[in-house]
C-alpha cells in the first residue's frame, strides 16, 4: 500500500490544474469563483495526505 495515491489528492491537483490552465491560457477566472475553487482543490490535497499518513502502518 506504500505506492498508492489517495484518491483525494488526484482530484484536488486536476482541480487546481484546471484553474490555473483555464485561467492562463482560456479566459480570466473572477476572483469570486477562483479562490473557492482554488481552497477546495488545495483542502482536498491536504485531507487526502493527512489520511494517507494515518493510514501508512508504522514501522
């Protein structure tokens, strides 16, 4: 289980990936609607680490 990536964090990164890439080259994302998205990408990057800690067995 050690090569394993939560879920969790593959989506928060396709989520802040396609802020940033919508938001560079397609049209400029309102700081309305991006910094809620940007918080809900990084939140789910943060929570799918610490639960991919809690569940590594120690050694």
């Amino acid at each position: 289980m050690r090569g394993k990536i939560n879920i969790l964090i593959i989506i928060g990164f396709i989520i802040y990936l396609g802020y940033l890439l919508t938001n560079k080259f397609i049209a400029p994302v309102p700081y309305e609607i991006g910094i809620p998205i940007v918080i809900f990408g990084v939140a789910l990057i943060v929570i799918g680490t610490l639960t991919m800690n809690k569940r590594s067995p120690k050694k």
